[in-house]
C-alpha cells in the first residue's frame, strides 16, 4: 500500500505543505459536531500524532463520526498548515476508510491508565504514548549498541541460548528438556535417564555468553554478544526477570583500562544517540516519568567518570556507616545504597570502581600482584547504582588452575577454557551490560516489568 | 592497551609506512634461520595476515624462534613496503613481546582440517581462515539486517524466549521448568503439578515470535524480530539445528505484494552490504567453498524476483514428474527438489511462489477469495530453495475464528490475538527469515553446524 508514515510528514512538512498525502492509522480521539469533525490519528511511526479534519460532506460522515477509539482508518487529503492551532498542521480529508472497526469495550479510553493495569494489556499496552515511548527508545538502544560495536569493527556473537555448562556456577537455572515430564525415564539406579533426554544430557538455558565469548575474542580479538539470558530467582523485585538480554564485549589484548574506556564510550555513545533520535520521547520522559532525567543523562555525556578502588571505596564510606542500612566494612558486597551514595553524593557522577577482594567475585578474574583483589570493575552511575559489572580475565594457566581448586571446580567441565591458555594466552578483558536495566537507565523507568514488552517473572508468564 | 589492528594497518597502509606501529596478534605460521625470521601473525580483525621479520639482534631470538603455531605476542615496529614480495609491505620487528605461548599439542597445524574434525573443537575454529571468514559475514549479516529495519524505521522488538503458548501449535518443542526431574510433585489426580514450577504453568521455548510480533506492529506499523527459536525436532540433517535465530518482521496497513517488496529488497541490501564489507572473506569462499557463490549473489542482486502462484507453480512442475522423487500434484506441500526446479531450471533467479492451499498453511493466514488458497508467500532462490516464507494474515475476526474452530484451536488460548481483530484491525503482513539458512546462502557453506558458533543438534550441546 502507498502510505506517507506520520514520522515521514512531520520530516517533510514544508515540501509536502498543501499537496495530497495518505496516512493509515489508529484513531486516538474523535470529537465531531453536525458539520464536521476532528480526529487525533496516530500511525506508530511518530510520537506526534496527526491531526484529521473531516465534513459532512463526506459520503460516509456518520459512519466515521461513530468510530470509537482504537479504530484503524486511511485517510486521503491535503496537508495544510495551521499557524494560529495548537499543531502546526492537520489533514483536510477528501476520503476516510474503515480499516477495522474498535469494540466498544477497547481497554484504552482517553484516561490515564496505571501501569498495573497496563500490565495485563501486555499486547495493547505499546498502543499508549508512555509505552509507545519505551519500546521506541528500547529499539533505538539496541541499535544504537549495534552500531557502537561494529564501527569500531567488533565482531558480533550469538552465543548459545541452551547449555550444557553452568558458566561460573551461578546456581539458579532454568532446565530445558525434550522428557515426559509424567513419566521422567530412570537409570537401574533411579537417576533421570538423561540418555533419553533430547541433547543426551542435563540441558539448561544460559546465565552468561561470556565463557563462549572469550573463545572468539581469542579469534577476532574483539567481540561482542547481544542475546537473551535467564535467571530463576525466586525474587520478585523492580529490577529482577527471569529473562533478560545482556551484552558482553571481550577484547583481546586489554586490560582493565581498556575495558573501562569502552565502557564509558559505549554508554556516551548510547545516551547521545538515543537523545538524537527519540527528542519527543526523551522529553516526554522527563516531563511525565522522571523531571531529573535529561538533566542527568546530559551530566553523563559530560562527565569523566571517576575511577576509585573498592578499597578506598570503603573507606570512603565507612564514614557514613551511620546512614546505611548495610555497615561497609572491607571484604563486604556493595548493596545499591553504597554504590548510589558513591555515585551521587560522593561522587556525583558515574565512578568506576575496581578491584574488588576476590572472594566475592568469580573465579575467572585476574589476581592482582597483592594476592587478594582482583581486576575486577563495577560501573556506578547516579540514579541506579552498578549499570555494567566486568573483569579483566585470568589469563594464566596455572593461576586459574589454582583459583579454580580453591573453589573445587571440575577441570574437566572447562577444558575449553583452559585450553584459551594454553594456546596463545593473551590478557584480555569484558563486561556486561543489563540491557533492560539500561533501558530503564535511559527512559527513568523504574519497574522492569515495563522496559521488557512481555515480561517473565516468578508465575509470570503470559501471552 | 595502545595496539593497532591489522585492518587499519591494511586501510592506512599509504599513511603508514615507514612509521612505527604497534600490533598483537596470533602466530599462524613461523620460519626461521640463523639471521633473521619471518612470522606470519593473524590478529582477527581483518581477514589477510601480517608478516613480521625479525633479526637475531633482538634479546629473545631464540625464544621468538622456538614459538609454536597459535603463540600470542605483541609486536613493535616499521612497516615497509615490499614491492617485489607476495604481501605489500611487512613489519621489521624491533621488539616482539610474547604474551603466551602455545602448547605443542597446540591442534590447529598449519595443514587443512577437516570441517568435520573442526566441530570437534568449536571454542578453536574460529581461529582458521573458514570459521574466520564465516563468523566475521555472520556478524555483518546480522548488522546488515538491523541497519536495513532500522533505516526503514522498523521498531526492533524483542519478543519472549519462554512462552506459555505453542504459538501455531508448531508441535517438538522443548520445555522450561525448574521442578526437580528425580522427584517431580504431582497433583492429587496424578498430573504433574505446574504450580510448583516457576512459571505456575507449563512453558517452552518459542518456535516464533510473530504473534508477539503481531501486537506490536498493531501498535507502531513497523516492526521487526530479530533472536533465537528453538525446534526440538529430532532430525539430524545439515539444514536443521535445535536452536537457530530467526528474523520476523510485521507490518500493518500492508499486504502480500508490500511484503514481496519487503523480503526481495531486504536480501537485495544484505547481500549487497556483505559484499562491499567483506570482499576478501567473500573471495575466499567463492575460491574454497564454492565456485559459483559470487556470480549466484550477483545474479540476484540485478534479477527483479519472478511471481507465481502455487497454482501456477504445480501446472509448470507437473510436466517434469519424471524428474523427481516426489510427484506434484495441486494440494502437496514444495520440495527442497521441486523448489530448486522451479528457482533454478524454470525461472533461472529468485521466485516468490503464492497463494498456497489452506490445509498445508497455518491458521493465521488471509483467506483469499476462493476459499481454498490463503495469502502466502514462500520466496525461492537458487542453490537453496526456500530461504523466507511469510503471509498476509487473516484481520477478519469471523473468518479468523471460523477457521480455528476448524482446525479445532481453542479461542481462550489466542484471546490476545484475536483482540488484535476487535480492536482496530487492518490488513498487515509479515514474514519470518532463518538467519542461518541466510548465512548458508551468502557463504556457501552447506551444514547449518558450520555456520553457528556452538550448534545445537540431537545429542549434541558441547560448550
């Protein structure tokens, strides 16, 4: 069909100023007397909407004055301009057709809904301005990452999805299986008889890319993944699903200071593209989601980050222990109130904290000389707390060895990844990013359930 | 780390020369004598090598000659035209760092490996010329697909993994659950107790997201899928993986003949970009994997795509019955053998084959006006058959809801979609692209488990 998109006549107003156009779309209101009427059209592509005016005499006025919300019309007139209205300009419409008809009780009426209830509308809820919004700027971010990576000639990974491995341990994984869950097949000694199984083997999906990802990174030098992870933590928070995506560059041939300036440029990188090409969603964010955000996004692009070690961290903030909940001490895990303290009362911008005590972080990062941290980095920023957490990876054979006997990790279930340094080791570096939570990052959003279009949660599954 | 990659070196060779660079990078191969040596180093970021010539003047001669094949090390020095040589210029070392040796069992020698045995070793292959090649088009295509939606201001949408649905009751799929296997909980009436599991209900892994994808075109026109489904067919050929990716774009106020143009300028686009992006990895396939790749691409890029209706379609096939295995016959579902007949003998480029019967296509599909075809679309192309099939879906409720009842579908579990026909519905169109099939095509390469990073296949899921 040869429809103009909404988008494609706000970009081209003055060349299209009086000329005939055809729009399709869906009708956000409709007001209408005897002699005409006024439709407010809204196609998708743009976050402006269109306005339609339309008269009696038009062969099937009254059919169209009883359209409800929700209705999908194409509509043929000349765009004109209005200087003296609230819009630069409407359609004056010789010709309207009814696509599709709304139902009268079409869930999304004029008023503002919560998002709760947005929430059990998962498949009309991005039919409303706020969530037409997110998922927007949630595409824009994606490709905005995309074309961060391959400009800088990163080679991009589908790690695999389904996995035979735990990666680092992480505990709490979804099994995937092909078995006949009434009937599970036993071995003569009880167990599953996972011969049976389609892979022939306990299967589970993935918690991380990042150990496959170093097996190209160690080909290409730079690499990034870009997929679905998942977690099943029975921990129904704001910020936790079950099923996420994650990105995780590896570089070869870096450190952690490498790793460090691309995390600070991907993510000046995103913000300035995002503010580029979504400025109607950016502001309307700011105005109806989050009144600080512009303001904080623009402090980003123009901050340095800072750098600190978790060592100095604490101590930095041992002095406050009386407004925590958590008391810090050296050897304690960051909670979200530490890391939001860091970045935005003691810092007041995004800080780079590094070189955490190895005991609670994963056995693959790189000891450092003191024998008790490792090149282990967290990303803080105002606003969310850690936003990328990554490492600088043990690259020496007998050193993971080591770590991983302390911890009592079977060698055999890494031999591949042994194998990296054993064969043209090299130092190298990664993190991940959540990319839902930097979504919410981007947009304010603050409940994770309304950056992910179909989210999956603890007894969450719908649609 | 401050280190050049050998692509800039290569596309700044002019302004290079006789200045000294900086490189690291993986020993392919290395010889040397008692003055001097030459190493040939790969660093993965472009597809020819580098050669480096070192001389016995330098500290660690001896330990540089005694690397084995697949060494990392960190080379600094001139670059220096070499007019009368193979490669244009080379490195004169004056310092060569190592950062890790590789082990003699090292299992990439410089001899030709077989595809079959590299499998065996997929955390490595990506280190020889074939998976080098492979991956690096692998991650262009996918980028050439993203930019190609993007420009076109499609909305990336990320649709669920987990699913509580079967979506067009697609039927093998693998299941999700957290219930422990050696002791599932059963209800008082003997059936497993889904309330229990995570979800609270039964889940899988989608085979599709064009449903999902469906709400969100109703909602923004434009927009397009892009991740992982899973198919746990037990079929082990080289055409078919347990997990693959798959690319679903969706687009309202359109139909069959918007979705041809679609799908013919989306290949058009991709293959044109990995052509201009990697000319020498294309070489190489059309030189070792497969003689006729350039000139078949070629062909497609300056072909306008044939139409024909399956109709037609089968009256054309019919008179070469003899030549197949499989009779034609008006009502049978296309071959891979028929498919390539008609792509490849009749109409000798791309073809879109439409309007199929209805008992072989899936329920969602516009009824055309015969009552007996419905608006489908397969798109063939030489050397492959099938790569995109796609459809106009039915928008009428009555007629949607008539046609599940026929096949016995039950409406409660499709409520979502059929909204989507209550609530301002309007023709749109889409169709599904399996993105490895993709790479397969624009390689060569002829098994899908050569074309994905760490395939997944009937007990089969290593790393």
């Amino acid at each position: 069909m040869d429809l103009i998109t909404v988008r494609q006549i706000y970009k081209n107003k003055e060349s299209l100023l009086n000329s005939q156009v055809t729009v399709g779309g869906w009708v956000r209101s409709l007001r209408d007397s005897k002699a005409f009427g006024f439709i407010v059209l809204n196609d998708g592509t743009y976050f402006e909407t269109l306005q339609i005016v339309y008269h009696n005499t038009m062969d099937n006025f009254s059919e169209i004055s009883k359209l409800n919300v929700g209705a999908a019309i194409i509509v043929t007139g000349t765009l004109v301009a209005t200087p003296d209205a609230k819009q630069p300009f409407e359609i004056q419409a010789e010709k309207i057709t009814v696509e599709g008809a709304s139902a009268p009780d079409y869930p999304l009426q004029k008023k503002r809904h919560s998002f709760e209830y947005l929430r059990t509308i998962s498949h009309l809820r991005p039919r409303t301005n706020t969530f037409q919004a997110v998922f927007r700027v949630r595409s824009l971010i994606a490709y905005a990452i995309h074309q961060f990576f391959q400009e800088r000639d990163f080679v991009y990974v589908h790690t695999p999805i389904i996995t035979g491995s735990d990666c680092e341990g992480a505990g709490e994984m979804f099994q995937v299986t092909t078995l006949d869950l009434t009937n599970i097949p036993k071995t003569e000694e009880g167990a599953v008889d996972f011969t049976q199984d389609f892979f022939g083997k306990p299967t589970n999906l993935t918690v991380s890319g990042q150990l496959n990802g170093e097996t190209y990174a160690m080909a290409f030098r730079n690499i990034y993944t870009f997929g679905p992870t998942f977690r099943a933590e029975n921990s129904n928070t704001t910020r936790h699903a079950a099923e996420f995506w994650m990105i995780e560059p590896e570089m070869a041939f870096a450190d952690l200071s490498d790793n460090m300036e691309l995390a600070e440029s991907m993510l000046k990188y995103v913000i300035r593209y995002v503010l580029e090409h979504a400025p109607e969603e950016m502001n309307f964010f700011n105005q109806f989601v989050d009144k600080e955000l512009l303001n904080r996004l623009n402090h980003v692009l123009n901050s340095e980050f800072a750098h600190v070690t978790y060592t100095e961290a604490i101590a930095l903030l041992e002095k406050h222990n009386d407004e925590f909940d958590y008391k810090v001490f050296w050897g304690c895990d960051l909670q979200t109130e530490h890391e939001r303290y860091l970045t935005e009362q003691l810092y007041k911008k995004p800080v780079f904290v590094t070189d955490y005590p190895k005991e609670i972080k994963a056995f693959y990062m790189k000891m450092n000389p003191d024998n008790k941290t490792v090149a282990a980095v967290d990303c803080l920023v105002p606003g969310i707390g850690e936003i990328i957490g990554g490492s600088q990876r043990e690259d020496d054979y007998d050193k993971l060895v080591a770590r991983m006997d302390e911890l009592g990790l079977r060698k055999e279930d890494y031999d591949f990844y042994l194998d990296l340094r054993k064969f043209g080791s090299t130092r190298h570096a990664g993190f991940g990013l959540g990319f839902e939570r930097c979504v919410m990052y981007l947009t304010g959003m603050s409940n994770i359930r309304d950056v992910v279009p179909f989210p999956r949660t603890v007894n969450n599954c719908e649609l």
